[in-house]
C-alpha cells in the first residue's frame, strides 16, 4: 500500500511541475485534463504526507524514550508514543480508502435524475410521483436546488415518467444510490377490495458532463420543434417551444418542455442528451448492453428490485445491505440520510475487499 502511495506523491509532484509550464497554461484542454487528475490525487497525497510525518515523529519519540532513565518523564514520553500510534493507525486506514478507483464525476455538483414507472399500470405512476416527491423533499433539505426538464403525467396525477436536475454539493455521491428498481407493496387508491398490490418505478441517476468532454458531430442530431404538452398557460398552444433532440447513431433521445424559451429547452435537452450518451459508453465495457441504462435501472420487473417500501408495515428494505427501517413515513418525505450513509459504509467495504484480495 505505502509503495502505492508514494508512486502517488511522485505523480503529483509531476503534475505540479507539468502545470506550471507555459506550454502546457497555454494549452486550456491540457491543462484542464491535469487539474483534474490533480484533484483527484491532492487528498490522499496529503494524507500520506501527514501519515509519513506522523511515523517520523512517532520514530523520534520511541528513541528519546529509550535514552531517558526519568521514569515520570518516560510516563509522559510513553502517553505521546501510544497518541501518535492511534494516529497512524488511523491514517493508514484512511490511506487504504484514497487507494479505492475513483467514479468518474465523483464530487459531481449536478446530476440528471430519471424516474420511470415499471410494472404495475396506474399504481406504478402514483409511486413514481411519491419517490420525485421523497427526492425534491431531501434535495430541499440539502439546500439543494431541483429543476423539472421533462414530465409524462398519468390520469390520476402520478408520473409515467419524470426528468429533473438536482444541483449541490457532492449531490451525486449521495444520490447514486438510489439508481434501479424500487418496488412499494401498498393498497393502491385503485383498488376497490382493499387488497396490497406490488409495482415498481425505475430511478437512473447520471452526472452531468459539460459539453467539450464528449465528441459529437452536429450532423448525427436530429432537433425537432413542437408545442408544449403540459401546463403552462396561453403560450403553450401559441409557440412552438418545447425541444427533442435526437442522436442518430444510438437512436438515444432528449426532451426538453418544460421552459417557454425555446433556446432554454433546447440547452436542458442537450444536457440530458450528453449525460445519457457518456453513461452508454461507460456501460459498453460491462456485459451486453441492448438499451440505453439498462445496467442501471434494468427492465422494471419486480425482481430486479433494490429496495422495497412496504406500508402495511411501516418498513422500507434495501435488498443490498439487508437492512431494514421501520419509519417509511419519514423516509417518504425525504429523511433518506440515514439509508444512504448505510449504502456508502457498504460500497466502501465492498471495494475496500476488491482491492486487498
């Protein structure tokens, strides 16, 4: 681990003197590429500087201990040694953890978030509507800022489908969580006899890309103009505003009505569109892909579920860590934290087991 650690300090040194060449201040593209990388490697090399002084004092302190016949002195010496012991100790497990790979877009300030109803008709749409609802609720806790891009509304007011942007600090580090099939056993307002039903929604979370990291040929787009479909007033039937963007080559499509610019719809739907292209070619290296997130949010049957809300007994189980909460009314409204620190405890086991094997 430590001779890991010190190619890392050695590649940031290098990248430090690499910055600082005009030819390279000169070259934007570059010179971004290296910031990057800087950033990701500035924590854990300053961890194992601060580990390699602890050591050193550490050093230092065992031999002045050996050199002193003081015995309340030595005491004192002797507290130092285990402090410093205790502190190494838990640098070199923080060091362990700068070693795991990094996501691409780990600290990604902005996501792209898409709820879809699965299996379970109407009710499905319902529980779609119920989890944006838990979402826009924890985003207001975060002091983060949500922005609707595209809705398919169903009859009864549930959601067929949902595009929005959840804007804040480290938003992406916590919401990656909560991308498959989430399932709700529940008596559905539909239902005369009282009886539970089981539905399911699909929830993709992608990062946002900015547009110079991904290569398109403005001729593979194909744009079309149309009238908004949703609430909006007078202007909706009036103007032409809403946007949908096609990518010829993957067939991939984007969505944008919700503003009455044209130009703005036209921005979001780009945006979603370059997220959605970035997450296929990531997903290419994986096994088969036939549709676009397919890996991440599969096909909606039940079971492909991560997680399962059910009402009758107050309890939400996420299926990965195999735990479960018995306060699902407040996990509805958006008190989530609790959940997804559990989810990043077990991520990091699961990688910090992939790395030591």
């Amino acid at each position: 681990m430590l001779e890991k650690m010190a190619a890392m300090e050695r590649r940031y040194e290098e990248l430090t003197s690499l910055m600082a060449q005009p030819e390279v201040i000169a070259d934007y593209e570059r010179w971004h590429s290296l910031n990057r990388e800087y950033s990701l490697l500035e924590e854990g090399v300053s961890k194992y500087r601060e580990f390699k002084r602890v050591c050193q004092e550490l050093e230092d302190t065992r031999d002045m201990l050996n050199n002193r016949a003081d015995t309340e002195l030595s005491d004192l010496i002797q507290q130092e040694i285990q402090e410093l012991d205790s502190k190494s100790s838990k640098l070199k497990e923080e060091l362990r953890l700068c070693l795991l790979p990094r996501e691409v877009n780990p600290g990604s300030n902005s996501v792209i978030m898409e709820i879809r109803a699965g299996t379970g008709g109407e009710e499905a749409s319902l529980f779609a509507a119920d989890l944006f609802q838990m979402y826009t609720r924890y985003a207001q806790s975060k002091r983060w800022h949500v922005e609707v891009i595209d809705i398919s509304e169903s009859s009864r007011g549930g959601f067929k489908e949902i595009v929005f942007e959840v804007k804040g600090k480290e938003v992406f580090n916590r919401l990656k969580f909560e991308r498959g099939v989430h399932r709700v056993q529940r008596v559905p307002v539909t239902e005369a006899g009282g009886r539970i039903h089981t539905s399911t929604a699909t929830v993709a979370v992608l990062p946002e890309v900015e547009e110079k990291e991904v290569k398109i040929n403005p001729n593979d787009l194909k744009i079309d103009i149309f009238h908004s479909g949703g609430a909006g007033g007078q202007n909706v039937n009036k103007v032409a505003t809403a946007v949908r963007i096609t990518h010829l080559p993957t067939g991939v499509v984007a969505v944008c009505q919700d503003e009455r610019s044209q130009l703005q719809n036209r921005l979001k739907a780009m945006r979603v569109l370059l997220a959605r292209l970035v997450d296929i070619e990531q997903r290419k290296q994986q096994d088969e892909v036939t549709q676009e997130r397919r890996e991440q949010v599969g096909t909606g049957e039940r079971a492909e579920k991560i997680r399962t809300y059910n009402f009758p007994q107050n309890r939400v189980t996420d299926h990965r860590v195999g735990l479960a909460f018995h306060n699902l009314s407040a996990i509805m409204e958006g008190e989530i934290d609790d959940l997804l620190d559990a989810l990043a405890s077990w991520e990091q086991s699961k990688r910090l087991e992939e790395i030591c094997r």
